[in-house]
C-alpha cells in the first residue's frame, strides 16, 4: 500500500499513461499494467479512502504548456 501511495501522489506520467490526472478507470488499468492485479473500479475507491485520499483535483494544466510565454505575454500586454 505504501508504494501504491507514493505512485499515486507522483501522478501520472502523461507520456506513458495518457492522462494528465488519475480517475478510477485510469487507475484500473494502471494498476493492472504496473502491479498485475485485476481489480474493480470501487475497490480502487476504497483503497483511496483507506489511504484518507479525497478526489479533490487540481486545476487542469495542459503538459505541453509554455511558462515563458505565458509571463512574456503577462508583462506586454496592456490591462484592460
């Protein structure tokens, strides 16, 4: 549990699981790949309570975004 703990609040690897935030369909199949076991969607849930983790999500970020460009644009543009 401990190691599924950590592998979880490191998040997912959006290049090799395709998702930028953990659901439980992703977790299932992440689960399955990375551990071997085949399990039901509410038991991933259940393990999450165990773990006194919430399904609070941060807010969505694209992974390929541009900081740099971002705070050029911060500082060019007027204000309105």
């Amino acid at each position: 549990m401990a190691e599924f703990h950590d592998w979880l609040l490191a998040g997912p690897d959006p290049e090799q699981e395709q998702v930028v935030r953990w659901r439980y369909k992703d977790l299932r199949a992440a689960v399955h790949r990375r551990f071997g076991v085949n399990m039901d969607e509410r038991t991933i849930g259940k393990w999450l309570h165990r773990l006194e983790m919430r399904r609070l999500q941060p807010r969505p970020f694209h992974p390929r975004k541009d900081t740099v460009a971002k705070e050029t644009f911060k500082k060019t543009s007027s204000p309105s």
